[in-house]
C-alpha cells in the first residue's frame, strides 16, 4: 500500500499505542499535566522539535491512569488543575514513585507555594510566564541526575546518538533529523547488527501494528539514510531483502550496488 505525505503526517499525530512491552524506553518520555490547552500545545510541540515523546493529561485523575498505562522518565505538572489540586496531585505521584523526577510548571509564585511544592516531592519549580530554553534546560538537568551515563549516548562506529542532548552526528559532523527520524535511528542503535522487520519497526517506533501500513518504514528509512548515509562510503542502513533493515553488518552474502544483503527472514512475531 502506497501512501501519501499527507497521510505520513496524519499517522504521526494519530495513531494508537499498543501494548507497553513493544516499546522503546529509550527516548525520555514526558507526561505534562496541565488544563491550558494553549500551554499544552505549546509544549508539546517544542519538547516534540526537540525529539522527546510527550503524553498530555488534561486533570490529575487522567495523570494517573497515564502513569499506571506506561513508563515515563519525567512529569511536568502545573499547580492549578480541575478537581483535584496540583498539590495533592504532586504527592499522589510521588507516592507511586519516589525517584520520578517532577517538573513543577506554575502560576503560583508565593513563597508558600514554592516551599509545600518542593516539600511535596518536586524536584525542580518553573514560574510561568517562562521562557522554552530555560525550561528545556531544567527538564535536561533532572534527566541527567536520573539517567546512567551509558544510557544517555550511544555510539555505532563512528555514528553518536545523545539522547538527553537530542542530537546525532556522524564522523563529528551534526545531522539534522526529525523526531520520528531520531526515533527511528534510536531503535536502530539500540539493536545494531539485528534484523529488524517492518512490523518490528512499526510496533516500536510508531508504537501501532498496522501490516497494512509498513510502508511507512520505507519511506522513513528513506529519509534517515538520505541524511545519515549520504556522502559517506561506508553505508550502515542496510536492507535485508526480503527481511527488513539492520544497522550494520551480518554475517551474509552482500548483493551488489543497493546495499541490501540476502538472508533468512526475519522472524516477525520477535520484537527486539
């Protein structure tokens, strides 16, 4: 099935998670726990530019059932919320987990205020109005306090991924990537040298089983090796024919002129 641009966009902005055990963990995930949907909006098209994955709930009931339904790696939460107070809602997150880091993102800016928030268990306080850099800058700082070394870079031969910085380069120099295209290269790192099937790709980087849709992956695979591979002799993307993609080399029989390898198909019940 071919798609159009138009419905690559849609599928970006829609499409439907599936069971927690086919994700990857390794892109930091933000819950923001905010009423405002111009605020909302706002951040989470700039935490998305940057290349996090960031879920919106509207009320501390719906932050709840977010933080029961998956992982993530930080929570922003402003004070002022329907039903149930910021506050209460600040100690029943913590109560579920003490070493989540919180973002506390407010209006409120009385001494008092700042003083219960951080007795409460945040970990770090924003006053609004705020500026993106600043507040970027803080959500990185706790992201570093909480993530290993290890788990913040990875490389592959002479190709860097940081995830906490959000940025990839290849021999020192900086490419420039989308945040799907970032996902995608980030399951690639996290797997290199394994043959990973469009399904594969489809559940862990789009987060959907949809057989019907794999299409997608090609043309996305497209794109990275475009900005990744190109003007590089050594080609890391490969395609196994018949199979799916791998970064990086397997022991198989290469095939000439288009980068693909020849090999046993992927199993595609395996999620790596």
């Amino acid at each position: 099935m071919e798609l159009s641009m138009s419905t690559i966009s849609e599928m970006n902005s829609s499409l439907v998670p599936v069971s927690q055990s086919l994700q990857v963990q390794a892109t930091p995930r933000l819950l923001l726990v905010e009423d405002d949907e111009s605020v909302s909006s706002y951040l989470k098209d700039k935490f998305e530019l940057d290349h996090y994955f960031i879920e919106v709930a509207k009320d501390a009931n719906l932050a709840e059932i977010a933080l029961g339904a998956g992982e993530f790696d930080m929570v922003i939460l402003d004070l002022t919320l329907p039903q149930i107070d910021g506050l209460e809602a600040l100690k029943r997150i913590r109560s579920r987990d003490s070493l989540l880091p919180i973002l506390v993102v407010t209006a409120r800016t009385k001494l008092e205020d700042r003083v219960n928030a951080l007795d409460f268990g945040a970990d770090d306080y924003v006053a609004k109005p705020f500026e993106y850099p600043e507040l970027s800058a803080r959500a990185r700082a706790l992201l570093r306090r909480v993530r290993p070394s290890g788990d913040v870079v990875s490389r592959f031969e002479d190709l860097e991924l940081n995830r906490v910085g959000r940025t990839v380069k290849r021999s020192g120099r900086t490419v420039e990537l989308t945040p799907k295209e970032f996902a995608l290269l980030e399951y690639f790192m996290s797997n290199p040298g394994k043959c990973l099937t469009r399904a594969m790709i489809m559940e862990n980087v789009w987060r959907v089983s949809f057989s019907d849709l794999t299409n997608i992956v090609d043309v996305y695979i497209n794109y990275l090796r475009n900005k990744v591979d190109r003007g590089f002799d050594r080609k890391l993307i490969r395609t196994i024919r018949g199979a799916g993609y791998q970064l990086g080399d397997m022991p198989m029989t290469p095939s000439e002129g288009n980068g693909s390898v020849s090999g046993a198909p992927c199993d595609a019940g395996h999620s790596a």
